[in-house]
C-alpha cells in the first residue's frame, strides 16, 4: 500500500497594490472586477489582460486618428486643386495651417457627439 502525500499549496493573497490598481484599470476600460479573494497569481493574470485590452484600444484610437488626418488632408488638397491653388513653399504653412484647423473642427464635432469618450 502506496502514501501518497498531498501537500496543500496555500495561494497568496492578491496584494492591496495590486487590487487598487487592477481595480483603476478595470475602471478606465469601463469594466467591473471583483477583487475579494483574489489571489496573487489571478490579479497578476488579470492586470496583465486589462494592459492589453488597453494598449489595442489605445492603438485603435492612434489609428482612427490617423485615417481621419488623412482625410481631413485629402479634403483640403482637393478644394486646393478645384481652386488653381498648388502648395510649394510660400503655400505650404498656409495648407498646413488649414488642414490643422479643419481637424480641430472635426475633433470638437466628435467630442461633441461621443462626450464619453473624449478624455
């Protein structure tokens, strides 16, 4: 007849640092987690899930913002082109300048319409 011993592995509790945090990143994400007997190990693997969730949300955005300038730069150069205008050196701050200002438009009409996502 075999013994076999098992030993019980008692799992650290999550740290306070690590509930405060895990529960400010849930939070920015707009999500809810609960924290209470949490073990070191889970918040660790749950952090680490809300870091990614936040750094593609956050490339999203990036992204977004760069098809829009995009836009905003297509527009202004084809009514450049509609009016005889073309951009050399004497015209290149003036284009820049437009195409600053349509964007910054464009940016308050989306803070106006999304206000929650505008941080």
């Amino acid at each position: 007849m075999e013994f076999v011993h098992v030993q019980e592995v008692q799992e650290e509790p999550a740290t306070d640092k690590q509930k405060i945090y895990l529960v400010r990143l849930a939070s920015e994400l707009g999500f809810h987690v609960n924290t209470t007997n949490m073990t070191k190990d889970e918040a660790m693997k749950r952090i680490d899930l809300l870091r990614s969730i936040k750094k593609m949300e956050n490339h999203q955005k990036l992204r977004e913002k760069e098809v829009k300038l995009s836009m905003v730069k297509k527009l202004i150069y084809k009514k450049w082109v509609a009016q005889n205008k073309e951009i050399n050196k004497q015209s290149e701050k003036l284009f820049m300048k437009e195409v600053y200002y349509v964007n910054k438009v464009f940016d308050k009409i989306d803070e106006m319409m999304f206000p929650e996502q505008s941080v």
